[in-house]
C-alpha cells in the first residue's frame, strides 16, 4: 500500500463511443513509436511535441491505454538491448566512459517519452496499477543494462578494481566514477545489492591484508598512524564518488579491520605498546590511539583499563618503595609528579575524558591508601612547603601547590588521620614561629574546610585564634609589669585552648628560679584578667634564648628548647653534671631528657657539653662537662632537638590509638542518628549507612562498627528485636 | 528559454492566445504546457512560433486565466464536466480542484451542491476523503464520489454489513463490516478508491490462527501510520485491533478488560498530541456509556469515564450520552445527549463528571420524534459541530458559543457528517441525499 501516493481520479470522458478507423490504433502507435525512435537517434527536432502528446491522449481515451503502455515497453526494451551491446563492445577503461555517456541519454530521451506519456501517467497507470514512466525507463535499464550478463560483472570488477588502484596511490578518474555511483544510487537499492555490498566485502579482504602486513613490521604508533590516514582516505572517497551513507558502513569495515582486530596486540606491543607511550609521555600517539579506539566497541575501555593496571603498579611500588618512605616530602613530590603527569596525557591526548580522570582518581585513590602513612606524609609535605618550601614564591604559585596537595587529601580514605597530624604540625610550625606565610597556612585552612566542612577546621582556626589573643596578653602583660622588671629573662607567652591544640599529657619540669619568679607574675596577671581560668606550663612546647660566655670570651647566643635550657642553666654553677645529677634536678623525662642532652653533647659544632665516655648515645652513668672550647663562627647558635621529622613507630602507634579512639564517637554519633530515623534496621544496612555517612572522613571498620553496636546496646540506645535478632531496634 | 521569449503564443482550436513565459509557469514542468515550452522540444524553434493545439479555446481561456490569476471562474454556460475535461488534458486538474473552493470555515459555508444515491436503505456513514472526495455507506454497500463528485464503481467487502468506511489516502478506502454467523467472513479491507478493486485484506491472528472478527469502528493515525479497529471475534478476540497503515500488518492488539468495552466500541479517535486513542462505548449499543483513552505504549487505560455508577436508578428521561468527540485544543472530550444538550469531560482530571452546557437549552427544541437521528459531533480547527435533527450547528471559541446552523428544508434528520478535504458532507437519513458544503474563494478585495 505505500505505492499509492496522492493521485488525481480519472475522468471517463466521451461515454459514447465514437466510431473509429479499427487500424486507427495501429497507424497513431506507429507515429508515437517512431518519435521514440527519433528520440533515441537524437533526431527529435523534426518532432512535433503537441502532435504526439494528442496521440498518446487518444490512445488513453479510446481505451488503448494498454496498447500504448505494452508498446512503450516493447520500444524501450528494444533501444536498451542496443545500448547494451554498444556499451559490451567498449573497449578497456572506455566502458565506463561509454555507460556513462549512454545513460546521460536515456535519461533524456526517459523525461521526453514520459511527457509525450504524461495523460497515460495520470491516468491510465494509476488505474491499472502499472509503473510510471519514468520508474519504468530505470527498471527497463537496470534490467537489460545493469543486470546484463555481460556488464553486471565487468562494471563491478572494474569500479572495484579502479578503488583498489586508488587505494594503491593510482589517481582515478573521480568524476566518472561519480557519475556512475550516481546511476547506481537513482536506480534505488542497485547501489546497495549490486555495488555496496561487495565493495564492503573487497574493502575488508584488502584492510585485513593490509592489517596483518603492517602489524608485523611497525611499531604502535607508525600502525595508528597508517589506520587514520586510511580511514581520512576512506571517508574522503565516499564524499568524493560514493554514497553519503556509505561512510558509516565503509569506516566500520576498516575500524573493524585495522583496529578492533588487533586492539590487543596494538596495545600491548613490545616497546611501543601503550605502556611505553604513558611512560614516554607520547601525546601524539596516545591521542592518536584515543581517537581510533574510541570509534570501537570497547576500544575506549581497553585503553582505560591498560592505563589503569600500569597506574595502580607503579603507584603500588611508588608507595611502597622503602627508598621514597624515607623523605616523606620527596614521596609527596613524586605522587604530585605522577599526577600532573597522567593530567597532562589525559588533557592532551585523551580528550580530558570524565571516564579517564575517573579512573586516574580511583587508580589513586586506591594506591595512595596502601600505604597507611600517606596521611601523615602529606601533611608534612604541606609542614615542609609552609615551613620554608614557599619562601619567595608568588602568591598564585602557592596556592597551586596548596591544591594540587588538597587533591591528594581527596584521595585519602582517612582524612581524620591527616588532620591529626596537620594539628600537630600546625601547632609546631605557630608555636616555634616557623611558618612562613600566614596567607598561605589561613589559604589552607579555607581549602581543608570548604572540602570537609565546618568541623574539620574548627579547631585548626581555634589555634589561629590564640595565636592572635597570646600577643595581646603578652601585650597587656608587660605594660602591667614595666616597673619591675628590670633585666631579668624575658618571657613570651602563648596562651593555648585546651582540645585545640594537640597537646601531650606533659610531665611538668623543675624550671630554672630565674624562670620561676617571672611565670608567676605572669600566672597572677592572666588569671587576674580571666577568673575561672587554669593554667598549665607545657614546658615540652617552649624555647628559650640564652647567652653563654665561653672559654676564651667567646660569647654566644644558644637558640635551645625549655628543656635544654633548663640544662644548661644547671651548669651556671658546676662544670660536671652526671645523667643522674641532671635528671634529678630537672625531672625532665627519660626520653625527652637523652634526646635533650643527645642534641648539646653530640652534635658536631652544636656541642656545647661534652661527654664522657664520648659515643653517640646516652647511657644513664655518662657524665656531662661544660665544653669550655666550643667555638663557632655563628653569634647565634641554634641548637635542635634530636628528633626524628617524622614520627618513630611508637609515635605512629600512639597516634594511630588516638585516632581509632576518636573515631569511636563518630561511629557512635552516626549509629544513633541513623537509627533516631529509622527506628528498625538491620545489621548490614546499619554498617552500609554508617560506611557511607562517615567516608568523607574515613573509612570505619566493620568490626568496629559492630563493636560500637554492642556498646550502645548496653548503654541501652538500641536494643535487638525479640523475635529476629539480626534487627536493631531504637530505644528513644 | 531565460529572456530568450517571454511572449508565448498559442493558437488553440483556432483561437490566438498570447500570454507570458512566467504565466505558463504557473502550470509547472509536470503538465502539458510544461512540456510543450521545455528545451528538449524546442531545440530548432524560430522566433515568435506559434504553438497549436488542437483543444476547446473556451476553455483554454479559463484555464489560462487560472494560470494567470489563480482564481477559477467558470462561466454559466460551460459545463464544470468540460471544464474537467480539458483540465485533465493539460494536467491542470489538481490546480483546478485546489481553486475550487477555499479553506474551510465553519461559519462561511455555504451548500455547494446536493447529490441524491441510489441506496435502498437507510445510510450508515458518510466519510470526506482528504481530496474533497467521499464515500457513503448503506447497508453492505460502499458509493465512493471524487471530488468533482463523480461516482465510482460501487465497493463492498463480501457484501457484509458496512460498519464504518474511512479513507487511509485520496485513492485507498477501509471498510469493516460484520461477521454473518457461521460464515466466517466480514472482516476488513482497503479498497482503491477509482476502481472498487479489494487491495488487501486484514487478518487477526490469535496464537498464530486467523481468526474471523467483526470490525467496528475506525480511527488511523497517519503519523504513526496506522490503523485501528475495534474488534469483536468469535472467542476472546474483543478489542482494539492495530494495523501497520503500509504493510498491512496486524502490529498490536489490546484485548478488553473487564470496565471497559472495546470491542463494541462505537467511536475511535486518534489523539496526535497525546498518542492515546480514544474509545467511546456509548448508549444504546451498551446501557452504560464508557469512554477511555488508551495507550499503547504503557498498554493501558491510562484515563476512563463511565456513567456505570450514576445510572443505578437509570430512567429514561436520564440525559444519555450518544454520541463523543475528543477537543485536544481544550484538552477535553465533548459529549451530547439526547436533549441535544453539549457536555464537557476533563481529561486533565480523573474524577470528574460531565458538564453539561446549559446553554444549549436556550435554543428551541424540539420534542424528539419517532424520525429523528441520534446527534453526532465532530470537530475541526477549533470548531465544534454538533447535528441536531435535520441541521448542524456550529460552536466557536473558548465558551463554545452557537455561531452558524447549517439547514435546509428538505432531505429528513441528518444522520451523518464528515469533515474533511476542505468540504463538509452531510448524509440526510430520508432519500438518501448528502449535501456538500464548502466555504467560497476569498472575496476580490
């Protein structure tokens, strides 16, 4: 039925027949067949065109509508055998040129036949359910020209071969073989049957050919770069001579082909492979293989999923490289490294696909947790640039260190085991004044906060906050005390908040008296202005400056810590302390004690004490001499305390408690807030829900997770469900 | 022939006509005149030729002052079948239809032209064509009338009989009919419209089996090419059957559920900008009226309306609904009942109930006769049409205000109506008479 388009109806004219010639019929076809004759031998200009058509319209109308068709086909058919032989008869490379030539004319002579036709085509054919004229010439050329025995075969060995010589680096004529593809394309689905259908066929042989060629004598990238010209060569052919729908059919052939057949081995190719090209940092080529593999199924995804496993590889030994574990700031360095190095080949090779950054985030996400120290590593990155790495370096510049480390922090699982220790080096960096930038610390806080949310920061910006009141107090202080302190020590006092500030449970010490008198006064002044307050000494946290007269009158300036100087001091009045001695005295803790002593005995050039027996460690019976023949050229001395940058295993452990011992709230607090809503839940959706809530800070155990259960049931928050115990019930 | 002449000369059964190249073409390259003007025939032509044709000059002036003006002006003393005549020979026939008659407007009709049948019973259905054409149901017989309204060979399907004709284009008709008990036939079929010949017959299939049905009512929806029919077969074949408009293929098949009568339905209506078909069931083919719009896509009533619950205590003064034409402009189904009362339904909403225009009763109405013809409603472009014994009322804008009756005085109730092809049939239920109406041309100025 979708033959029938809009017709026009037919009149049935003169109802009365008319007596006519019984040869009248015979003797008008006969004019209307030598018109076609005439037509078809160029002879038409002696053709009265008004003449004709009334002849055609008779024949209709004295009902020999069917004469006239039949007629017409028998006539045409004639013609078009001749044709044919013409066409047969054309020697080598003129039988295209022939066909073309020959099929220029029959259109002609079809649109002048169809309109001596045109009142049999309105009338007579829709009527009788036959062909239109023009549908008809076409059918009548592709059957006895196309489909000809004789030059079916040879038209389509000869396009085929004349694609092949092209395909080879001949030049063709494109013109003609426009026009022929277009002679396919108008007589309807020739161009697919006949033509289409093997050139695909032909294409595939040739491209797997060529493939297998190519694959064992290139490398990686010269292949890819051959793959894409022959497919520009492809799509330039079919807007040059082909079919615009052919593309699509005839690109697949050759994606299929020269790609998707050998993807893996393309890929994984022995020093050229795509490995190669990430390591070598070949952005031409990777784009290249990006473009191409992405026009095949799962082209896209092999790639990603190369590129993946050699990230998770080389970020696995990066973090566990005992070599990098050593200079946490250099381990740092290296990750930043890697990352710009994957955001460069993937901005400038992979088309900054979302599917690729994705994956470089999980490939990170994953290696940077293997290691249960990144956290801290991190953060004593940010310790080192902030202490000095930034110094001289633009505002803008710092802030694109500051993120690309807030980037990292993104990938962590443990966030709050990275704030435990940017609290502790914060607070080292403030209190021993070490900081460079406070735009660049304050610039980091805003980032950690937009990132993690109100309280993640507070209590970082709590220690920002007593910073500032410390030197107002400070302030207040001494224009209080101005009359009596004459040239006594001075003293600088930072005031710190309690659970700000990561403060250790700090065995007080015997400060020197000189000390003693000065952080009274000062106790007296703070607690006179803020009532209900306590204050305690944190005498692990201090500094102090002192100046020593050694032998020869060489006077120096010592740069010590609380407790060093508390040492020191002690030898104002003797010139031979034992470990014994000085323990006493100053009940200085064992550890920090030898650690102190480690930094002014055996330290070259920094050895203001002397040891005997002299070693490098400090054993309880070794006895401490003022080193009377210190010299130095520096008028400041700065001596340091022994201490490892970055933290010792019991350290680590100690931290790792207070994490796991801080994460017990939260695990509580989100149990609770979870089952406030829900009222029943059972065991597994509590710990997913619980999972998800708390990973933007970290990742809580399971077992924990349950452990907190068991401990809320018995402070009588929840209780289990009598009937099914997997189900939590909460107790309002 | 660029500047080359723009003077053409004809000498037409003697007569000289001289007009310009431009005039001609009007005509376009697909008609006689086209032709004759083209280069390929005019390749040693002297300046200032002649061209003869042997045709009637009289007409060949209205022709060409068709071609001129675009305005069709027949004389009195011409037959219009003349006309028609020389207008097919020049392949101007389609010009000549199109300047017939104007764009339809409800209230600028006027009657063009009343053809009596030759039927020997009572219409059924009148259906327009989409080129002016139409056909008239009676009994198990189909007429089909072009546009000039010539009769073609009569068409039937197995003389059954018809329950509804329609038109898939200007040259292809459907026509359901009943199943004769026992028989086996009835069915469908498209029929071409010039010559009566059955193109196709359409099946249903049950679990693979052909089965036997009753077509009902029609409905196609030309964008998605198809075609749908209620259907009632001998087992459980109840429904609404789909019909793919070009292969003829039965596509889907939405059996009836348990609230909703499909298979009896009297009235389908393709809804475009829903893509939802609406199925009225309406009294007196079933005691309660059911309407509901179906979508296939969701295969499912996705919205329904019955009077079921409100006629418990069903007397006869009820006011019934008889007849139902979706509004998609108002996003509204209009009913009528048998006080010729208009009523709307909401489809935006689910619950809601007819409501009846009380407007319609100021007109004077007449007290329902023995011979008088349940109403029908239809609507075009935003006008309601509603007939009402023997004339057609015509409602406008967004109140549906009464604003023409078309009428005259003889010819007994109106049974039917169609809209289409620019014209407005009418089948009259006494002498087998349709009338075609039509709006005129535009005024000159």
């Amino acid at each position: 039925m979708s033959a029938q388009k809009r017709r026009t109806f037919k009149i049935e004219a003169f109802k009365h027949r008319v007596e006519i010639d019984p040869k009248y019929a015979e003797r008008t076809w006969k004019v209307l067949e030598h018109a076609i004759h005439e037509i078809y031998n160029h002879n038409a200009s002696g053709l009265s065109f008004e003449e004709l058509y009334r002849n055609a319209y008779n024949m209709v109308l004295h009902k020999y509508g069917e004469k006239l068709y039949s007629g017409l086909v028998t006539t045409m058919t004639g013609h078009l055998k001749e044709i044919a032989k013409s066409i047969e008869d054309a020697q080598g490379s003129l039988f295209l040129e022939e066909l073309d030539r020959k099929w220029g004319e029959h259109n002609k002579a079809l649109q002048m036949i169809r309109d001596i036709m045109m009142y049999m085509d309105r009338t007579f054919v829709p009527s009788s359910g036959r062909t239109p004229v023009h549908d008809l010439g076409l059918n009548l050329w592709r059957d006895n020209i196309i489909h000809s025995s004789k030059i079916q075969s040879r038209l389509l060995d000869t396009l085929l071969d004349l694609i092949h010589r092209e395909r080879k680096g001949e030049v063709i004529n494109r013109g003609l073989m426009r026009n022929i593809t277009k002679m396919l394309m108008d007589l309807g689905p020739v161009y697919q049957e006949d033509f289409e259908k093997p050139f695909l066929e032909v294409s595939a042989s040739f491209y797997s050919g060529e493939s297998q060629q190519l694959i064992e004598c290139c490398d990686c990238g010269e292949y890819l770069r051959k793959a894409e010209k022959r497919l520009s060569e492809e799509t330039e052919r079919v807007s040059h001579y082909l079919d615009s729908g052919s593309e699509v059919k005839i690109t697949s052939v050759v994606e299929g082909e020269m790609i998707a057949n050998h993807m893996q081995r393309l890929v994984h190719m022995e020093n050229s492979g795509l490995v190669n090209m990430l390591v070598d940092d070949k952005y031409e080529d990777l784009a290249r293989m990006y473009n191409l593999f992405r026009r095949v199924t799962d082209g896209l995804l092999m790639i990603r999923d190369v590129m993946t496993l050699h990230l998770r590889e080389t970020g696995r030994q990066l973090v566990s490289d005992p070599e990098k574990l050593k200079d946490p700031v250099d381990f740092v360095q290296h990750l930043l490294d890697e990352k710009d190095k994957y955001d460069l080949i993937i901005s400038k090779s992979f088309n900054n696909d979302k599917t690729f950054q994705n994956a470089l985030n999980s490939s990170f996400e994953y290696f940077i947790n293997l290691n249960n120290r990144s956290p801290e590593f991190i953060s004593l990155y940010v310790d080192d640039k902030l202490r000095k790495g930034l110094k001289g370096v633009s505002e803008e510049d710092v802030e694109v260190v500051l993120d690309k480390v807030m980037m990292l922090f993104r990938y962590l699982q443990e966030k709050d085991v990275f704030e435990k220790y940017y609290k502790q080096h914060l607070a080292k960096r403030l209190l021993s004044g070490k900081t460079v930038s406070d735009d660049a610390e304050r610039s980091m806080i805003v980032k950690l906060k937009t990132e993690c949310g109100y309280q993640f920061t507070s209590k970082l910006e709590g220690m920002f906050t007593d910073m500032k009141t410390s030197v107002d107090t400070l302030q207040g202080f001494y224009a209080s005390q101005h009359a009596e302190i004459g040239d006594g020590p001075t003293l600088a006092v930072q005031v710190l908040t309690t659970g700000s500030w990561p403060t250790q449970p700090s065995a007080p010490c015997n400060l020197p008296t000189e000390i003693i008198g000065i952080c009274e006064k000062f106790r007296t002044y703070y607690l006179g202005t803020h009532t209900g307050r306590r204050l305690t000494w944190q005498t692990n946290m201090g500094t102090a400056d002192i100046k020593a007269t050694f032998g020869k009158a060489q006077k120096h300036e010592l740069n010590v810590s609380t407790y060093q100087m508390c040492i020191l001091m002690l030898f104002n009045s003797v010139d031979r302390l034992s470990y014994k001695e000085i323990e006493q005295a100053t009940e200085i803790p064992a550890s920090d004690l030898k650690r102190c002593l480690q930094s002014l005995a055996c330290v070259k050039g920094k050895n203001v004490l002397r040891k005997e027996p002299m070693s490098k460690d400090i054993a309880e019976d070794d006895a401490f001499y003022f080193n009377d023949k210190f010299t130095s050229k520096f008028i400041k001395v700065k001596i340091g305390t022994v201490a490892a940058q970055k933290e010792s295993e019991p350290e680590k452990q100690e931290t790792r408690q207070r994490v796991e011992e801080d994460r017990k709230p939260q695990i509580e607090a989100a149990i609770v807030r979870i089952m406030k809503s829900r009222r029943v839940l059972d065991h597994n959706t509590i710990v997913t829900e619980v999972t998800s809530q708390l990973q933007s800070r970290f990742l809580p155990n399971p077992v924990v997770i349950k452990k907190r259960i068991e401990s809320l049931i018995e402070r009588e928050f929840l209780e289990r469900d009598k009937a099914d115990r997997k189900l939590y019930r909460y107790l309002a | 022939m660029a500047g080359r002449k723009c003077r053409v000369r004809f000498n037409v059964g003697g007569k000289i006509f001289e007009t310009t190249a431009t005039t001609l073409a009007n005509a376009g390259r697909n008609s006689m005149l086209g032709a004759l003007l083209d280069e390929s025939w005019n390749v040693r032509q002297p300046e200032e030729a002649e061209y003869f044709i042997d045709r009637n000059p009289a007409c060949f002036a209205v022709l060409l002052d068709l071609l001129r003006t675009g305005e069709l002006h027949i004389p009195p003393n011409m037959p219009e079948k003349l006309l028609f005549r020389e207008a097919l020979f020049y392949g101007l026939l389609d010009k000549v239809r199109a300047a017939r008659w104007g764009a339809f407007d409800g209230n600028r009709l006027h009657l063009a032209s009343s053809v009596s049948g030759r039927a020997p019973g009572d219409g059924t259905a009148i259906r327009a064509g989409p080129e002016g054409g139409c056909c008239v149901a009676h009994g198990s017989m189909v007429h089909v009338y072009d546009w000039m309204l010539e009769a073609h060979p009569p068409i039937s399907l197995d003389f059954q009989q018809v329950n509804d004709v329609g038109y898939i284009d200007a040259g292809s008709i459907v026509i359901t009919a009943r199943e004769r008990l026992g028989k086996g036939d009835g069915g469908m079929g498209v029929f071409s419209a010039s010559t009566g010949e059955l193109r196709h017959r359409f099946r249903v299939t049950h679990y693979d089996q052909v089965k036997s049905f009753t077509a009902g009512a029609l409905s196609f929806s030309n964008a998605d090419r198809k075609i749908f029919t209620s259907c009632k077969g001998r087992c459980n074949e109840y429904g609404i059957a789909v019909w793919d408009q070009d292969t003829g293929e039965q596509v889907d098949f939405f059996y009836e559920q348990l609230d909703c009568s499909l298979g009896d339905a009297d009235k389908l209506q393709w809804l475009d900008a829903d893509k939802c078909l609406m199925v009225a069931t309406l009294f007196p083919r079933r005691d309660t009226s059911f309407i509901g719009l179906l979508d296939f896509r969701a295969k499912g009533v996705v919205w329904s309306w019955s009077d079921a619950n409100a006629s418990v205590s069903a007397s006869l003064d009820e006011k019934r609904v008889l007849h139902a034409t979706a509004v998609e402009e108002t996003r509204s189904i209009c009913v009528v009942n048998q006080y010729d009362d208009l009523g709307f339904i909401d489809l935006r909403s689910h619950a809601g109930g007819v409501r009846w225009s009380s407007r319609s009763k100021l007109m004077n109405r007449k007290a329902p006769n023995e011979e008088s013809c349940y109403p029908k409603l239809a609507t075009h472009d935003g006008q309601l049409f509603c007939s009402m014994n023997d004339g057609i009322s015509v409602f406008c804008g967004p109140e549906w205000v009464l604003t023409s009756t078309l009428r005259r005085s003889f010819g007994g109730s109106i049974c039917d109506f169609s809209i289409g092809g620019d014209r407005l049939f009418a089948l009259h239920s006494e002498e087998n008479v349709f009338d075609v109406w039509e709006t005129p041309s535009s005024p000159i100025i």
